[in-house]
C-alpha cells in the first residue's frame, strides 16, 4: 500500500515530464522543419499517401557531376535521348566544380523540354511527384560554414513513413527521412526544377509564372516546342492575352502570318487596347503587304503610349516606309 | 586612315560581332518575353540585357569554358537569368560533389568522440 501510494506521484512525475518532452520535440520540429510538420499534421485530402516513380532511369554521378547526372535523369525520363556527359558542355563549370541553377533551368530548354521552378514548399514537390513528374531538389550537404551543395532527383514519397526516395549520387535509390531532406534543402531556399515536354503542364503550376517559362523556351530558340507549349496553356486558360500575342510570335517567325493574324485578331477581340496585340498585328499585316490595314492599327497602338512606345514607333516607322515605297 | 583609328574601328566591330547572336531574331514583332515581364522601360532592360549578356558569357569563359560553348548557354537564359547571374558566378551556389565534405567532416567528428571522449 505504502509503495503504491510512493509509485503514484513518481508515476504521475514520469508521465509529465514525459508529456514535456513530447511538447518541446513537437515544438523544435515545427521550428527546425516546419514543412514536414505542417504536412504531417495537416495531410492535404488531394494528395496521394504514397507514390514512386521506379521507371525514373539512373545515372550514377562522376566526380563533381550531379548537376549532369540529375538533369539527364530527368531529360530521360521526358523521352530526351540524352546523357551526363552530353550535358557536361552545358551546365558544368569548371572552375566552381559544379553546376549553376539558373543553367540548370536554362539546358533543359536547349532540348525542347518546358523547364519550371516551383514554389519552395515540400507539398508543391510531392505533388509533382504524385503527378508523375521527377523534381530535381537542390541540397547543402555541407556542416556549419561549409558549403556542399549538390543535386539529386527526388522520385518517390511515402507519407506515412515519412520518407523520400531519390536519385542521388551514386544511389540509385536513397531513402532520406523526409524531415532531412528538408532540413538540408533549406538552405537552397528549397530550390526544385520539373522539366516536363511542350504538351504538359505540371501539376502545381500558377498561371503567370508558367507562360513565362514558356516564354523562356521560345526565346531560347525552340520556337517549335514553344508553340505546342503556348497552345496546351491556351487549353487551360483561354483568356490569358499574353499566351496568344506567344502563339503568334512562334507563327510569325515561322513565317506562317495568316495564323498568326488569326490568333491576334481573336486576342485584340478580347483586349482591344493591348499595345503589344496592336503592334504585333501590325507587323504581321505589314509582313502580308496590307500595309494600309496595318498602319490604322499601329496609330492606335502610338496613342495609347506605354512601355513599348519605343517599338511601336520603330514599327509605325517600318510601316511608313514601306508605304512610300 | 591612321592607325589609331583603324584599331578603334576593329574594335568597334569585334564588340558589334560580340553582341550579334544576343540580338532578337526579327524586327518589329514584340517578344514574348517583353511582353510577359513588360516593365516600365522597356527599351532600357532590352539594351541591358545585350550588354548583360555578352558580360556574363565573358564572366563564364574567365571560368573555364570557351567562348562559342559561353554563348550557347546565355543564349539559353532569360533576361531575368542573366542579370541574376551577372558579377555574381563565385556567389551563387554551384551543385557539385554530394556527400564527400559531409561525409569526411562526419568521420572526423565520430573518429575524434571515440577516441578522445571514451
């Protein structure tokens, strides 16, 4: 009796200093990674419990190499006939022994591909996932003042275990607690890249920041791929201006005017004092020799100013010229 | 024409051949990527932007690569991408060689709390 009643104030002692415990761990985790604690304790309903992308090819890294390695990981998965060492002339740097992010972005368009960075959140980078599209992360593997960082290719998650499964390296497939990876992803500002084919559009993508990745790869050169992109974001969002005045650029240099007349037609219906619409429809026409036509749409395009006056002057001029002549 | 003038002319023209593959493809036709980034001086961000290029296409030869491979890959980037990376390729973070530091810092520190605090 005199021992219980000894065990029932130790036992209560125990069970709150446990309880503590639990509250202060539960508190550095939501401090140290805030990320993998939000998800854990509110799960998104939408988002798959578990996903891996196993048909996602490896290529081991060579020395210095992960930037190569992981950006033909990716490029291969998109039907790309690509290798590391192709990618070596593309993205490597020498003399910083390592790959640049911005190149990172910028090669996946040299091979037609639609390259966009998402928006730092671990959820953003699951979904992807979940949608079938690898995501090359930015880590520092690096300790205190020591940069390390280094790419890897995440291809698969699991919820419930909490963990993340990646190419990485020299693994094929790494098994990384999901609250150290975001722990050494932080300090990239949890950087990740999707490079996803012209008829794709990646799960988390926002409207805005999307057309001006493909606006990225036509200006790249890939005027090709850029236009099948411009038509597929068309298909979602209709109304968005900017994306036609796109569609038509890709005709235009193609030498295709009469589509691109039609499309900005349809675009100058719907804004009617777009300077950019005005004065690309113009050049078109002019290009079609109905320099009449076009000189009435360009003196709209002048009297509405901005910050294109400059290029629709140049082109008023053109059109004036070409008149004369 | 004198000598003087003559390599100020050279010059001239090794800047303009320098620039040339920067340049837009076609005249007249507003770029998609103005149009989606148009700020309040446009004009002004298109001539930076060539210059811009032709920097950090220099920055990255000084860095190991050559001059035709430096240019294809700005060509490949956007105005915003190249002013990001102007006079900041030592600063920004360059993914490299994954686990080794991590790896060698992580032993040393095992090897050295075995030893000496055992």
């Amino acid at each position: 009796m005199i021992g219980q009643a000894l065990l029932l104030p130790k036992n209560a002692r125990l069970t709150a200093g446990v309880f503590v415990c639990a509250l202060l761990l539960n508190g550095c985790a939501s401090l140290l990674f805030p990320q993998t604690a939000s998800l854990r304790d509110a799960r998104p309903a939408d988002l798959a419990a578990s996903a891996e992308l196993e048909e996602v090819p490896f290529f081991p890294q060579t020395e210095y190499q992960c930037g190569p390695a992981a950006l033909a990981t990716v490029l291969a998965h998109a039907k790309v006939k690509v290798t590391p060492d192709d990618l070596v002339a593309q993205v490597y740097v020498p003399a910083r022994k390592g790959s640049l992010q911005v190149e990172m972005l910028a090669a996946a368009r040299r091979h037609g591909l639609v390259s966009y960075q998402l928006a730092p959140r671990l959820e953003d980078m699951l979904r992807e996932i979940a949608a079938g599209t690898p995501v090359i992360v930015l880590q520092n593997l690096g300790i205190g003042p020591f940069d390390n960082w280094h790419y890897a290719v995440a291809v698969g998650y699991d919820l419930d275990s909490g963990e993340l499964f990646l190419r990485s390296g020299e693994k094929e497939r790494q098994v990384l607690p999901t609250l150290l990876h975001e722990f050494v992803w932080k300090k990239s500002d949890y950087w990740a890249m999707v490079a996803v084919p012209p008829d794709r559009i990646p799960a988390t993508a926002e409207e805005s920041r999307w057309l001006a990745s493909i606006a990225a790869l036509e200006r790249a050169g890939n005027a090709r791929a850029a236009r099948v992109a411009y038509a597929t974001f068309l298909k979602r969002w209709p109304e968005n201006v900017n994306a036609s005045v796109g569609l038509a650029n890709t005709h235009h240099a193609a030498g295709e005017l009469k589509d691109a007349e039609k499309v900005l037609r349809a675009a100058l219906a719907r804004q009617p004092d777009s300077v950019v619409v005005l004065n690309n429809l113009a050049q078109a026409l002019s290009d079609e020799g109905r320099n009449t036509e076009a000189l009435a749409l360009v003196e709209r395009a002048v009297a509405l100013g901005g910050p294109f006056a400059s290029a629709v002057s140049e082109t008023r001029d053109l059109i004036l010229k070409r008149i004369k002549r | 024409m004198t000598s003087v003038m003559k390599r100020a002319l050279c010059n001239l023209l090794i800047v303009l051949m320098a620039w040339t593959p920067f340049q837009m493809a076609y005249a007249g036709v507003i770029s998609t990527d103005q149009a989606v980034t148009a700020s309040a001086q446009a004009d002004r961000a298109a001539v930076l932007s060539v210059i811009s290029r032709s920097d950090v296409s220099g920055q990255l030869q000084a860095l190991g690569l050559d001059a035709a491979t430096a240019k294809d890959r700005v060509a490949a980037m956007t105005d915003e991408e190249v002013r990001s990376l102007n006079g900041q390729l030592q600063a920004v973070p360059a993914g490299g060689d994954g686990w080794v530091i991590a790896a060698v810092i992580l032993i040393g520190v095992l090897i050295w709390y075995f030893w000496f605090r055992r």
